[in-house]
C-alpha cells in the first residue's frame, strides 16, 4: 500500500466479502485484521478480494513464518527505496546541471531525455506499478497522478526533442521538460523513504516483544532405571511444553512460562509487567510470568500455560491491536487525489476542445500547448512537497532537541493534546531506589554505631535482596566483620550472628512487638511517619531494640516538577499511572502536585484507563519507559518513550525523549503547532497556486490580453511553487522550543 488511498481501497474490499463483519487495515504496519464468519467465507475468500482490488495479502503458515517473511520482505524493500532514492536525487541534479548550467551542445537533449528516462523507468517504476494498476482496478491514488504527471512531462519533451519542427514552423519553440520529471521522483521518493522508517520502527516492537520469550526451554523428565525413578534435564522447543510440565529455571535466565513455582527460592525482575524496579521475592507457590528474569536463585516451575496463552502473548497481541485500530491519519493530498487526478486531465481535454473550437486557424497547435501547460503546471510537485518538507524540517528540529519523532501523524496530532498520563517509575522518578533518609538510634555510642555500621555493611553484603544495594550504596568506609549462621527469608529480610549476637535487617512486618516497645521514640516515630508515607522501609534491629531505621525511595527526577507544573499551567489535564501500591503513588503524586491518581494497575488495566480517557473524547498523550507500558503507549493518541528505557517501549512509542526530560512534552506541543502551521501554509498555497495558475496556462487570458503560457514558463511556476513551500518549511529550524 503506498498512501491511505490504498488503505481505504483494501478495506472497501474486504468490507465487501461475504461474513465479514468488521475491519481495519493499518497504513504503517501494512496488515488487515478481519472480523469474519469462518461459515460465511475462509481466507482464501479475503485473499482473493484483496487481489482482485489490485493488492496482494499473506495469509499461509504460521504467525511466526507470516512475520518472519514480512520483515525478510520490508527489509528488501526499504533497501530498495533507500538506494532508489540516492540515485533519483543524482540523476535529478545531473539532469538540473545539464539543462540549466551548459550552453547548448549537439546531443544535449538525447543525454537528458535518456538520463530522465532511465530515473523515471527504475527509481519511479513503483509509481507507474500502483498508480496504473489503480486505474485498471477504476480508482486513483496519489501514485496515479504521479506516475501520469511524469509520463506527460516526458513524453511531451520526447515529442520536442524528436519533432522539433511541429513547433518552429509555427514560430514557437521546441521545449523540453525533462529535468521536471526527474525532480518529481526525487522529492516523491525522499517523502516515502521517512514513511518507510517510521513502518520499520513500528514493525520492530512487535518482534521486540515476541523476542522476549525464549524459543526453547529446560524441563525436568522423569524416567524410571532399574525400577528406581530418576530425573534427568532435557531442552525442548517451547511449542513442546505442555501445562503440568516442571521447567528449571537458572540463575540470570529469562522465564518462559506462565506458572508457579514448585521448588526454590529467588528473586525475579518483573519490572516488563509492574514497571518496579525492585525485583519480587519468589518461592514454592508463587506465580511467575513469561518474558521475567530469574535473579540470583534456582526455581523449578510448574507450567500453567505457554506459548500463545501467556500473559507476556496477551500484551503483545494488546500491542498489534492498538497499533493496527489506530485510523490512519489521511495526509490532504492522498485525500483530494482520486479527485484532482481526473479533474485536471478533464481540465486538459477541455481546454484542447475550447481551443479547436475558438481558434479554428491554429485552434489545435495553441490547444495542445495549453494543453500540455494545464497538466505540466499542475504537476504536485508542491503539493508532494508540503507535507514533506515540513515534517523534515519539524522532525530535524525536534530531533537537535532530543525529541526523536518516529511519524508525520505524530508530529501534527502532538498540537491537540489534552490529557498527558505520566508512568511513575523512569518516568517521573529516576527508576532506582535510594536511601532518602535515615536515623540512628541516639542512645547508641559513636564506637558502637560505626560498629553498628559494620556489621549492617557485612550483613547486606550476603543478602540478594536488590534494597540491599541502595544500603550499601549509602554506607562509606565501613569495614567488614565475621557473619555466623546467616539466614534470608525472602519477603521479609536477612538475619546473622555477630560476636554471639543475633542481627536482623528487613521490614517493618520482621520487627516483634517487643523489640518496638523496647526502641528509642526517635526511631518508632520515623518508622511510623515513613510508612505513613507510603517509602519502603528496612529496619536494622536485635532481640532487644532497633538499632536504625531507613527510608527507601525511588527519587523524582529534578525537571519533574516544573514540567508538570508547565502542562498544568497550558491547561493540559495530567494522570499518574502506576503499578506501584496505593501509598508511593500518593506520595509521588502530592509531591509533584498531580491530583489524577491511578495505583496498583497491571499493563492491560494502564490500556483500560488510557482507553477509557480516550472514550471521554480527550486525545491523549501516554509516557512510559518500560515494557509494562507498551500497550498503554500502543493505545493513546501519542505514545511518547522516555529515553534509556526499554527498547521495546521505545520502538512501540510514537515519540521518544532522549533525555528523559519531561519538560521535552511541552516542547513537541509546541513544536507539532508550529509545524502544522506550516503544513497548513504549504497547502493553501500550493492550492492557491494550482487554483490560480491552471486557468491561465489554459489560456483564459487570451481573449482580453492575447496571452497564453508556455509549457517551459508553466513548469519554471510548477518549480517556483515549489521553492516557496520548501523556503516556508526552513522557518521550523528556527522555532525556538
């Protein structure tokens, strides 16, 4: 499909076949999801409605061999129209120099007209394949008026090249366009090339996340020698696990099924689901999910689904869903083609009809002229290069910004943004905890807190618990001390003997009663208040009282509350959205003055709420940086990925924020008004211009002043046109943001 002409053509005709009941076909990732009655009519039927629309659709194999022979496929074709576009742009400029910088020599014409000819017939052959076939299908699209504003413009200068004296003898010139022809693919070419990238970025998220699971997996067997039933390990493909299965899980390894544990004790990275930093504790009887990373500990987990039916599926299907629901935002020109084509090739004939009907004397020599000018002068070089040009100059000038801008629809949909819904951690947050605050108890003397400090330094040190990390991050100069009869209970915290006496270090749940009755006010009233205030708290205490108490957070990011406080402020309404339990979303949001609070949501509830605000007629604008937000970036009007996180989150976004700043939102605001106001600019008067400048290369001007224009001055407007929209868009470099 080359332009949202296709799109609608394709659907028309899906739409069309019997038993279908719902359909939409998506422009940037090329595929169709058809709702149909598998009574009514099969794929082959969908196929064969597709083809007879004059396009081609995959439908054979599996989803895995379908995708892995699309990406095979963009891949060869995104080469193709890389290379093809390098070769229009130098074939155009030889072609430029040649015409315009020399005198005249013998053969001049015939190395243009072959230096035209071979751009047009190899780099612009996609244009003459799709727009051609759209005529014999009966419908028009933006590659068919410009596979027909070409083939004109050439073969007319074809004509003046061989036939010279049809002109002369009549006291005219022969000239010859061919240099506008070969300008005409260049820029075309160069406008699809961007179209292109955004399609392979959007593509690659999907198989980012189907690379999430692993393709085989290690399961226990059990097999009986000798009467005795002995349990050895075997690797499989993953198509081959069954629910029931016993699946070993390594330390570091990814975990490929959705189940329970049955043995071991561990820690596991589930920040692709929650978007936590800090790893769950795991053991007999708690679930794990597909695509999560095994930390330090050895499960064994029994399977309760795989493959297709895994929560880590569900996003992913979640994903292709939202990406492909999207309406396509239909750029005006491919709007007005099917249009403009037939009305200016009318215009044409009609003005060679006048022309033998007023002029009888030379009525068919100053019709064809005219003719020829009518269809040279509307040429959409200025119309193709509205869009264009502008979204180069936009996208450059987000880019030196640091906002990377994957699509044009992005860019111009970023100005009407009412609702921002900000992901807490990475987002707004620094995404690591930190030791924030602490607090010693006082009665303790100084020998004995540096030996206090010690023995937590040496305690943490053994434990695997990712809190133990920031703690020891805050502890400087400490030395190491002997640790007896260490003990970890995962969930809770560590314990170990020191100099005959027992050391605790966990959560506030760890500490006895009797221990809390025993401690110093300062430390009870810190412990009290930090909770209250929804930080994770790790609490150091013996068999007698506390020793310290820390409060550990994950930090709001410095540019966090200004720029909330700026979206605020232009009126734009904003959203915490979190997997994070109730009391560290409320903290982080009265911190940064957020009154939309949403805690405690799962990856297809962050798409539900994003949805739903969607549903309320908001176009909304959803930043997130790691894979638990991909259906949520996927959904919203505006997917935008905070840079340094998750490269899945970032192919699925529409916009990303190298560095993480979040003030960087109301910047592409601004940035998407000022470059739709110059999108808007180019198109006014590149219409204004076709408006104006196709009467008078008719020749309405003839009666009363006895002038008509030239093919040659007909394509120096075409040319001039086009100067003033690319001159217009330049003005984005200088947009301050």
């Amino acid at each position: 499909m080359g332009c949202a002409a296709c799109v609608a053509r394709v659907e028309g005709a899906l739409k069309a076949a019997k038993g279908v009941s719902g359909v939409s076909v998506s422009l940037a990732t090329n595929t169709a999801q058809v709702d149909f009655d598998p009574g009514l009519c099969s794929p082959a039927d969908l196929k064969k409605a597709v083809q007879d629309a004059g396009y081609d659709i995959d439908i054979d194999g599996n989803d895995d061999s379908v995708e892995d022979d699309a990406d095979r496929r963009r891949e060869d074709e995104f080469k193709s129209l890389r290379q093809d576009t390098l070769l229009a742009c130098v074939t155009a400029l030889t072609v430029m120099i040649v015409s315009m910088a020399f005198n005249p020599f013998p053969g001049r014409g015939l190395i243009l007209a072959v230096l035209s000819a071979a751009s047009i017939i190899w780099c612009g052959r996609r244009f003459f394949s799709r727009g051609f076939t759209a005529l014999i299908h009966g419908a028009a699209t933006m590659d068919t008026l410009i596979a027909l504003s070409v083939s004109i413009s050439w073969l007319f200068s074809l004509f003046n090249l061989c036939f010279p004296g049809v002109w002369t003898s009549r006291g005219m010139q022969a000239h010859l366009y061919f240099e506008s022809s070969t300008m005409i693919i260049a820029f075309i070419l160069l406008g699809r090339l961007l179209e292109e990238k955004a399609k392979r970025s959007t593509a690659s998220a999907i198989r980012g996340l189907m690379g999430l699971q692993p393709r085989t997996v290690t399961v226990q067997k059990v097999e009986v020698n000798c009467g005795a039933p002995q349990i050895r390990e075997e690797i499989i493909p993953i198509d081959e696990v069954r629910a029931g299965d016993i699946v070993i899980v390594k330390p570091g390894e990814r975990i490929s099924v959705d189940g329970v544990v049955a043995t071991g004790v561990s820690y596991v990275d589930e920040s692709m689901l929650t978007g936590e930093s800090v790893p769950a504790p795991k053991a007999a009887g708690d679930k794990v999910y597909t695509g999560t990373v095994n930390q330090k500990g050895y499960l064994t987990v029994r399977c309760k689904s795989s493959g297709k039916d895994t929560l880590l599926s569900s996003i992913i299907r979640m994903v292709r869903d939202a990406q492909g629901s999207k309406a396509p935002i239909q750029n005006t020109v491919d709007k007005i083609a099917a249009v403009f084509v037939p009305a200016i090739i009318g215009i044409s004939l009609l003005t060679l009809l006048c022309w033998i009907i007023f002029d009888p004397a030379d009525g068919v020599t100053h019709g064809l002229v005219s003719m020829v000018s009518v269809l040279v002068i509307a040429c959409p070089c200025s119309l193709g290069l509205a869009t264009p040009t502008a979204i180069i100059a936009g996208i450059g000038r987000g880019a030196r910004e640091g906002i990377l801008i994957k699509d044009a629809a992005s860019l111009q949909l970023a100005r009407k943004i009412t609702t921002v819904v900000l992901d807490k951690t990475g987002t707004l947050t620094e995404g690591h905890p930190s030791v924030v605050e602490s607090v010693w108890d006082p009665d303790d003397m100084q020998d004995e807190d540096t030996r206090l400090r010690d023995i937590l330094y040496s305690l943490e040190l053994k434990s695997e618990h990712p809190l133990a990390d920031a703690v020891i991050r805050s502890l400087r100069g400490c030395e190491l001390v002997v640790v007896n009869d260490f003990k970890m209970e995962p969930g809770m915290g560590i314990s170990g003997i020191v100099e005959g006496r027992r050391y605790y270090i966990g959560h506030r749940e760890m500490v006895p009663e009797k221990v809390l009755e025993n401690s110093s006010a300062l430390l009870v009233g810190s412990l009290s208040e930090w909770s209250g205030n929804g930080s994770t708290i790790s609490v150091m205490f013996d068999d007698e009282k506390m020793h310290a108490v820390f409060a550990i957070d994950d930090a709001l990011k410095d540019s966090s509350l200004s720029a909330v406080r700026e979206l605020q402020e232009k009126g734009t309404e904003v959203h915490l959205l979190t997997g994070d339990n109730p009391g560290a979303a409320a903290r982080v949001a009265a911190i940064a003055g957020i009154d939309n609070v949403h805690s405690g949501v799962r990856p297809d509830g962050k798409a539900a709420i994003v949805k739903s605000l969607r549903g309320e007629g908001k176009v909304v604008a959803m930043a997130g940086d790691g894979i638990n937000d991909c259906a949520a970036l996927a959904v919203a009007d505006i997917g935008i990925a905070m840079g340094g996180g998750s490269d899945i989150a970032i192919d699925t976004a529409m916009a990303t924020i190298v560095s993480s700043d979040l003030s960087k939102i109301a910047s592409l605001m601004k940035l998407s008004r000022r470059t739709s106001a110059i999108i808007r600019g180019n198109l006014f008067w590149a219409f204004f211009y076709n408006i104006l400048a196709v009467p008078v290369a008719a020749g309405v001007l003839y009666p009363a002043f006895g002038f008509t224009l030239s093919p040659m001055i007909a394509a120096a407007c075409m040319a001039a046109s086009s100067l003033c929209v690319v001159t217009n868009s330049l003005r984005l470099k200088r947009v301050r943001l």
